[in-house]
C-alpha cells in the first residue's frame, strides 16, 4: 500500500478537488490511504472561529461561520451540480452538527476548546473529497482518523500514543472493504475520544505515522512546488530542485526552517526506511523529490531564511563568567514564554540568543531576563543558514549585508546578518 497527502493548497477550489481526481486515477490498481487537509486556509479561518466561540463573540462567531459555510457550499455546488443529489444533504448535516457544537457553552480551556471546533476543517474537506471520488467512479471508503490515532490529552499539541495507534489502525486499514481510504490529516483522539490536535501543519506527520504502521512502500506530498527547493523563491532567484536528499538532509533543512516538510514527518519514514515524494499536484508527470535512505558526500547548497530576528546578547552583571547556573535559569525564562531559540552562542561573559521577533514574546522574554543580568539586543536582523556551504555561496548571500555573527559546523555555514539597505 501507497500513501497520499493533499494539503491545503491542493484542495483549495472545485477545480483543485478535480486535479486530485485525476491525479487518483493515474494509480487504478494502488492500494492508497489518503490523508486530507482542511481546504485552502480554512484551518486559519476556524481558528477565528474558535477564538470567537471561547470569548463568547456572538455576532462575528455566527460571520465566520458563515463565511466558511459559503466558502464549502461553493466548492459542493461546482462538484455536485445536481441540487437534488443527496450530497447537499449530507453536507448540511455536518454544519448542522458544527453549529450545534458552538452551541454548547465554552469550558475555561482554551486549548481543549480549539481542539473541538478546529478539526471540522478536516472534518469537512474529507467528506467532501470522499464525496466527490465515490461519485467520480473512484470508490473509496471514508474513514474518521479519531477511532484509530490515540494520543495524550495535550490539546494543540497532542503526542501520539503508538502502541495503540498502530493496533486499530492496522484493524481498521485493512483494504479488504475498500482500495482507497480517505481520513483526515492533524487530528487525532485521546482514550476517551476527545478529539486533539497535532500541532499546526501536522497532516505531513499524520501521513508518515499511517505509512510507519502499514509499513507503506512510499509516501507522496503533493505540493504546489515542484519539490524540495534549495531555497524559498520568496527570498531567493534561480532557486534549483532537489532530485533526491537524504532523511538526514530532509530533517536538517526543515529544522533550521525550510517549509516544505514538517520536521516530525521523517522520523517516522526513517524508521521503517520508507520513501517519501514531493511532487507537484500540478505537473504530476515531473519527477519530484526523492526523500530517503540515500548517502553521498555532497550536495548543492541550501539557502534558508528566517527574517525579522533579534539577537539577544545576556552577560552577568558582575563582569563574572557565564555559568551553568546562569544557563539554567535563562532557559528557564526561555522555557517559560515558550521562545523557540533559531541559533545560540557563548564566550566567556556573554551568551546570545537568536530569536523569532514575536513582539510581545521577545518583550515579555527580555523583561524577564533583566531582572537578573545585562541585557542588549539587536532587531531587524536575519538569520540565513547555508548547508553545504562554499565561499561563493557565502559571498552570494552577503551581497549589500553587514555581519554580525558567524557560527560553521560540519556543513553548514549561519550567519546572522543586517541588510544595509
Ligand atoms: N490543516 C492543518 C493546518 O493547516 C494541518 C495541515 O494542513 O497540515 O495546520
Ligand atoms: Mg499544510
């Protein structure tokens, strides 16, 4: 058995919902289990939704529910054009139950909450797609991911309970009953079936943990990009595809922030040395990115971005040495706004810290840390890593760019840089 993934972007529209058809049809005889995304940027929409629902905003909660219903109902129309056919019916039920969900008071969990209301993304856009094969001739079976993937209750963030997971999904994606299943990708449940969440962009990891249990041949992302580039067009011309990379290579890329695989989607593909495609939803025909058990010494450099940085340097008040316990308890400020460090640095009285411009996290974070050392910090600064770096590819990114911080280790070269306008 195969597993597919479509994102958001390739279910956005009627159209889009079409291309994946026939993209499906290209595979008359695989046995596929299909993961499916909330379509187009619903998944941002309902969490407005959802955030309305806690903060008991009546009035805009009912606009975008609305306004999310139309968006679906536009898509339903175009793909069943027979008013009578008994989609629209079934279509109505689900934001019936929506609705009747949001008509239950709020708890105080604002994270338990989110985890109700969001998943209908998924919820919707499989129904749909699942809908829409059956009644384009590719039979398949619709299949609620909830009864099979178990996780903690750590809503928003949920961590996957393997052992049982793997048991009722290996009962339950038998592909005796059909040859094709349809679920929904980022959701999950706990023991007692409350529905959780993986975290955002999690429908990447929900395809690689059905492929780690039914030991898959291969996996595809379909993506509106031809596959993993060197760098993101949005930053960078002349950007190069990757034929093939390594897992090693896959994880290093997204860690330090390439956006095309989720970081949590190789280990599982590793594990049980299964491949993984990027392809275009697109060109189906061209040939993508091959991500697997691969080696070689070298390959062409990657560029990546992360704009908009603050680097914070910290040093002991006393002019004393950096010390464990000083590391311990920046960290722990760290730790405690939930700041996620992009590149760190010590010498013997300062240690510094690379960090997202999130204003009110980096603020509240540097307050923190002023209460018990010196503080300085620098914004508007990037931070740009190179892998597989060489002297022109350095040369190329430091175009018009003043250095402030140069960290080299093994292939890759990170500079935190300040454009001079
Ligand atoms: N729909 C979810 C999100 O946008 C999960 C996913 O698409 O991967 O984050
Ligand atoms: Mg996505």
């Amino acid at each position: 058995m195969i597993v597919f993934k479509f994102g958001g972007a390739s279910v956005k529209s009627a159209n889009a919902v079409k291309n994946a058809a026939n993209i499906l049809k290209r595979y008359p005889d695989d046995k596929i289990a299909i993961v499916v995304s909330a379509m187009g940027k619903t998944t941002n929409a309902m969490e407005v939704i959802s955030d309305h629902y806690f903060h008991k905003r009546k009035k805009q909660l009912k606009e975008a529910v609305e306004e999310r219903k139309n968006y679906h109902k536009q898509i339903v129309e175009e793909l069943f054009p027979d008013k009578e056919h008994p989609f629209h019916m079934e279509f109505n039920n689900i934001f019936e139950e929506l609705q009747e969900r949001l008509d239950k008071a709020p708890t105080q969990n604002y994270d338990h909450d989110y985890d109700q209301i969001v998943p209908y993304g998924e919820m919707i856009s499989t129904r749909i797609i699942s809908g829409f094969l059956n009644e384009s001739g590719i039979e398949n079976q619709w299949m609620d991911i909830r009864k099979y993937l178990k996780s903690n209750n750590v809503f928003r963030e949920a961590r996957i309970d393997w052992g049982l997971s793997t048991q009722l999904v290996k009962n339950g994606f038998h592909f005796r009953d059909s040859r094709i299943y349809i679920t929904q990708g980022f959701v999950a449940s706990t023991i007692d079936d409350i529905t959780t969440t993986l975290g955002r962009e999690g429908s990447d990891f929900t395809a690689a943990i059905l492929a780690h249990i039914l030991r898959a041949e291969h996996v595809t992302i379909w993506k509106d990009v031809p596959g993993v580039l060197n760098a993101d067009p949005k930053w960078f011309d002349n950007t190069v595809k990757l034929e093939q990379i390594s897992y090693l290579d896959a994880i290093e890329l997204a860690y330090y922030g390439a956006s095309v695989i989720h970081p949590k989607t190789i280990k599982p593909l590793q594990n049980k040395n299964i491949n993984l495609y990027i392809k275009s939803f697109i060109d189906p025909d061209e040939e993508g990115t091959l991500v697997g058990n691969l080696t070689y010494n070298k390959l062409i450099p990657s560029f990546i971005f992360n704009m908009d940085q603050v680097l914070i340097r910290i040093s002991p008040r006393d002019f004393s040495f950096i010390a464990e316990d000083n590391l311990e308890s920046i960290f722990g400020y760290v730790y405690k706004h939930g700041v996620k460090i992009n590149l760190m640095q010590n010498s013997a009285v300062s240690f510094q810290i690379c960090i997202n411009n999130n204003k009110r996290k980096s603020r509240n974070l540097i307050d923190d840390l002023e209460q018990e050392f010196k503080v300085t910090y620098e914004t508007g600064l990037e931070l740009i890593t190179i892998r597989y770096f060489d002297q022109s590819t350095i040369d190329r990114v430091m175009i018009n760019k003043e250095l402030i911080l140069e960290q080299i280790y093994k292939q890759n070269i990170r500079l935190i840089v300040r454009d001079k306008g």
